[in-house]
C-alpha cells in the first residue's frame, strides 16, 4: 500500500475530535484520542474539564487502503498529517507511551508544545506507570517538568512528575 499501515495522524476540524473518534469506531477503525484532564477557573467556581491533548489530532491505526479512505470519508476530519512527502506515521510504541503518560494516576498536567526542550538532563523514570520511559527536564520550578519527544508529530509532550520518580539516563544518581 503506498500509504503505509501503522498508525497516521489525521487532523480534524478544531472542537470536532470526540465526534470524529466516534464515526471512525462506528465504522470499524481503531482510533485513539488522547484526553487530558484540566482544572478550569472561573470567576465563581472551578471545574475539571476534559481536553484533547493534541487538538484536533486524531490518531488511526490504517491496516488497508479502504482504512485510508473510510478515515478520509467522516465528516470534520479534513486530511492526514503529511511532513513533506511523507504522511506523519506514529510507531505503536509512542502510542502505548502516550496511553501511559495520560492513563498514570501520578503524573499531573499532561501538556503539549511545538518547542524543542533546550539542552538539558536525561532521566529516565524509575517509578511507577511510566517506568522505564526516557524524558528531557526542560525546566526545574518547585516541581519537575519532564518533556517526552513523541518524534513523528515533532511536538514535546509535557507533564509534571513526582522528583523521587526520576533518575539520571548515564548515572544511578536519583533526583531529589
């Protein structure tokens, strides 16, 4: 298939993801949508809404060209991420991380940016759901802030993580 199989990124119309995901599972595609959870603040009250965490980004597992063009036929979903000649592809590895980091009870403020970390430690987190996982600190406040390369989208994926669950990639020197 000149397409490729594997997972594609296809982009939808902003505020339409759920929508899309839903179609292409009634049409019988695997699809994920990462979600992240966030705490809103209003003037009166403060509510946790629910986001996508690449917006208008859905990921579709493509297994044969029909795939390709069912994904295409749903209504709001606009076209597959291309860089270049080359449609954007996301291994099943990076998926199952991404599952991991925005499924981890522990990790906090999932986020995403376009911005490569500047230079910076490293780790590789020892603890928990994301054990094993390799990131890049990108900035040290209170708290740690890890960065995750997910490659074929060329953006950083962000999020808080415990100090204690961090360890240098080179050195067994733990972080605290």
């Amino acid at each position: 298939m000149k397409n490729g199989t594997g997972w594609h990124v296809i982009y939808v119309k902003y505020k339409h993801e759920v929508k899309v995901q839903e179609e292409l599972e009634r049409l019988g595609l695997e699809v994920f949508l990462p979600m992240t959870y966030e705490i809103r603040q209003w003037s009166d009250r403060k509510k946790k809404v629910t986001t996508p965490l690449f917006p208008s980004y859905i990921f579709v597992n493509i297994t044969s060209t029909l795939d390709f063009h069912k994904a295409l036929s749903v209504d709001s979903a606009c076209s597959f991420i291309r860089f270049g000649n080359e449609y954007g592809r996301v291994s099943q590895n990076e998926i199952d991380q991404i599952k991991l980091l925005v499924g981890a009870k522990d990790i906090t403020e999932v986020k995403t940016n376009i911005e490569l970390p500047s230079i910076g430690d490293t780790l590789k987190i020892e603890h928990g759901e994301l054990s094993g996982l390799e990131c890049e600190v990108y900035r040290i406040d209170n708290s740690r802030k890890i960065s995750v390369r997910v490659n074929s989208l060329r953006q950083n994926i962000s999020a808080t993580i415990p100090a204690h669950y961090l360890q240098k990639s080179d050195a067994n020197l733990m972080y605290h």
